[in-house]
C-alpha cells in the first residue's frame, strides 16, 4: 500500500500529536465517539481511503506479477520458489531455483521439489505457453525433477566473473574511436537493438522468449548498453531477469564479429566490470569463440546451467484428432508463422 507520510507536534502538556490520513485501522479510535452521524462520516472517510490505497497497491502487484510458491509442513514453512513473466505478452515464465528450509517432514528434498514445481505450472494463464528453469549443470535433482514433468533441456550458459582481468587488458590505445560509440539503450536505437538481438538467437529460443521492444527496455539496467559503429550494432549488453537477486547481464555479440574488433571488444567488457556494482556476464556454451575469448581475456567461468524449457504449443497441437495425418513440417509450420522451425530438444547429455 501507500506510505502512510504522518507527521506529529509536541503538545505544552508533553505528549505527542500525530496527524495520519484515517483510515480502518483506526476503527478503535472510532468506538469511543458518541455523534453517531460524526461516527458515520469517519467511518465512511476511513474505508474511502483505505480502499484508495488498496487500488494504488493491487495496481503495483498487477505491474509486478510474481508469484510465490510455498511448501507447509505443519506451521512451518520449508521451501518456497518464485514464479514471473519473462515478457511482456506473459506468454514464458521463470520458475526459479526452489529454496528448501529445514526439512522436518518424511519427504526428500527431491520430493519436496517436484511439488513446488508441479504446483507453479498448474498456475497459469491462457496466453503461457512456456516454463524456463535454471539449474545449476551439477544440480542431478533440481534437473531429473523438472525432466520427469515434462522440461526438455534447451541449452547451457556459463557465468564469467571479471573479478581477475587482466591489467594489461588496459595497454589498448586503438580502440576509443570505437568505444566513443557505446550507446545506451533508447527510443533512438531500440529498434536496431532489438533486431540485432533478435537476429543472433536461435529460432527456438527467439519463438520461447518473444521480446518486443517493452522487454528490452525492461532490461535497460545501469550497465547496459550497445556497442554501435558506423550504424551496426556489434554486441549488446542487457540485464538479464532470469536472476533476480544477481547483477547479471546477458553479452550477446554479432555472428559476423570482425576479429579486427577484438581490442575494442576486450575494453569494452573492462570497462563493464569496472562499474559498481559487481556484476558477471552470461554467454551461451554454444558460442564456443565468444567463450574462447573471454576466457583469452582472463574472465574466469563462475558457474555452468543448463536451461530447462516446458512448452505446451506442440502438445495441444498434438491433442488435435486429426494430428497423425499432418506432417511434421505443417506442424512446425503452424507454431511459427514466420517460417522458424521449432526443433525438438536435444537429448540431456550423459558423463
């Protein structure tokens, strides 16, 4: 709700005088009034503005969307996830890595974690299509719990920490025309942005995530930006809110990248890692040169995930009762209009 602003005098008699706007909470201050129609009017004053503040508050959990899952043993609360839109159109949301208290009860944790997550799916609106989860690559549980309800595995990510780059990463002097060009995100260059982005996913992530130019811009965080030059966008810096509680931040670079750049590129991540506050970069592990670079560059890998995806769109697709007599591709035809393919997930890879 509303910030409640009071403010309060010292009377002569020593005690204090606060003013408040009134509200239910003060009912107790209403019993001790004898002028029934006096009582009646504070009464009818004290829900018009509690209720003006409930609008003000509902309309802020609207924007905000997330939801908490929660598990409860007896009194207690002993895990919990939460749930969010990773768009605009709500069509994809993340379920986040579940958190597990003190577990008390005769369930194993991976008991428990299968039925936070089978509870957050079962939440849904018309337009969701999609669940993405993170786990962590050596995270067996979290990874053979979402398997068995349906997650196919989408891709893995490394996290690069900065924390030991090289100093000499400075010795550049070639690369400030360039840098002069790191522009952050506006109405100017959204649009050049968000295709530039769109154009360096793959189909099947692009078709999952589904950004507009609100969703980049809901990205558009202290460090983000857009290295542009001579009009083409050459990578992309952009807050990542798949993790909520992190400063992490996705680098998406172009597919054509010119190794003549690479200088520029390197002080450009020097110079991301130097602003407050500390934060770590994400590629995806399929983009074996961009990794290969930052690893040239002294960024040290943090952590590995595999991305997990529930979609729904090939198996109401599939209910259909004449389903066996169309071809795959009029399927996948169907799913995308503008002609992406929608490829089934690759098989979860085995040590």
């Amino acid at each position: 709700m509303k910030k409640d602003t009071s403010y309060s005098f010292q009377s002569k008699k020593g005690m204090e005088v606060t003013f408040e706007e009134l509200h239910l909470r003060h009912i107790n201050l209403l019993i001790d009034i004898k002028n029934k129609d006096l009582n009646n009017w504070f009464l009818k004053m004290a829900i018009i503005n509690t209720f003006d503040d409930l609008k003000i508050f509902l309309n802020k959990l609207k924007k905000n969307k997330n939801k908490c899952i929660i598990a409860i043993y007896g009194n207690e609360i002993i895990g919990y996830l939460n749930i969010f839109p990773l768009n605009k159109k709500e069509t994809c949301l993340k379920i986040s890595k579940p958190k597990l208290i003190n577990n008390k009860c005769s369930l194993t944790d991976k008991q428990l974690t299968l039925g936070l997550i089978k509870k957050s799916i079962s939440i849904k609106e018309i337009k969701t299509s999609s669940w993405i989860i993170n786990a962590d690559i050596n995270n067996v549980d979290l990874i053979s719990t979402s398997r068995e309800l349906g997650f196919q595995p989408l891709g893995e990510i490394i996290l690069w920490d900065g924390y030991f780059l090289n100093k000499s990463i400075n010795q550049n002097t070639n690369g400030s025309s360039v840098l002069n060009e790191f522009q952050n995100i506006n109405k100017q260059n959204i649009l050049k942005i968000v295709n530039f982005i769109r154009s360096n996913q793959s189909p099947l992530i692009r078709n999952i995530l589904d950004f507009d130019q609100d969703d980049i811009l809901k990205r558009n965080k202290s460090k983000s930006g857009a290295l542009i030059y001579e009009n083409s966008v050459l990578c992309t810096i952009l807050k990542d809110i798949n993790y909520q509680n992190e400063e992490i931040y996705t680098l998406t670079i172009s597919r054509y990248w010119d190794n003549r750049f690479n200088s520029n590129l390197k002080e450009f991540i020097k110079r991301f890692f130097e602003k407050s506050p500390v934060s770590y970069l994400k590629t995806y592990k399929e983009n074996s040169q961009l990794n290969l670079f930052l690893e040239e560059s002294n960024l040290k890998e943090k952590n590995q995930e595999i991305i997990l995806i529930r979609n729904t769109i090939v198996k109401n697709e599939a209910k259909q009762v004449n389903i066996i007599n169309k071809s795959l591709d009029s399927i996948f035809e169907k799913l995308s209009p503008q002609g992406n393919p929608y490829p089934s997930p690759f098989p979860l890879k085995t040590k």
